[in-house]
C-alpha cells in the first residue's frame, strides 16, 4: 500500500506532507501541478494524511472513485526525472 496525493492538490502545492515524511519519498519537478507520492518508498506511516491543508492525501484503498486516476499517475510518474521536496 501507498499514499497518494489526489487532485485538490492542484493549485495549491501546500509542501506541508513533505516537511513531515520520514522517507522523502514526495517528488516534483518544475510545471508539475500537483506532488507525487513514489508508492515504491513511501513506508505507510500516514504522516502526511492529517497535515495536508486540502485534504488531498489518502491511502491507496480509500481514494475517492472520482480521483482513482491519481492513483495511476503516481505508478507511471517518472521518479527518476524528478527531486524530492516542493521543487516547481
Ligand atoms: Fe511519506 Fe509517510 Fe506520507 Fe508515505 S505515508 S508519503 S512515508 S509521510
């Protein structure tokens, strides 16, 4: 299981779950809209579920119907090209 980042992240790109993640497994890069969770390394530990200011971080299994489609793009986000942290 991970935590994924949904869609009321767009616009706002708080970077509150990246002060708080033990693992620095929260990624972006410049003219990215929102952050991406790598489910490879995050450990889980739901440090960033209650800090976020939207609300937009949930475990894999509970994420909204309406968002599932962040779950797909956090498992083909290219992890590689990007940092971890706020970095737009
Ligand atoms: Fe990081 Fe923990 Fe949130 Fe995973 S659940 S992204 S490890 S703070």
């Amino acid at each position: 299981m991970a935590f994924i980042i949904t869609g009321s992240c767009i616009g706002t790109m708080d970077g509150a779950c990246v002060d708080v993640c033990p693992v620095d497994c929260i990624y972006s890069k410049p003219g990215d809209t929102h952050l991406f969770i790598n489910p490879d390394e995050c450990i889980d530990c739901a440090a960033c579920e209650p800090v976020c200011p939207v609300d937009a971080i949930f475990p894999d299994d509970e994420v909204p119907d309406n968002e599932s489609q962040f779950i797909e793009e956090a498992q083909k986000y290219d992890y590689d090209s990007s940092e971890p942290g706020l970095n737009t």
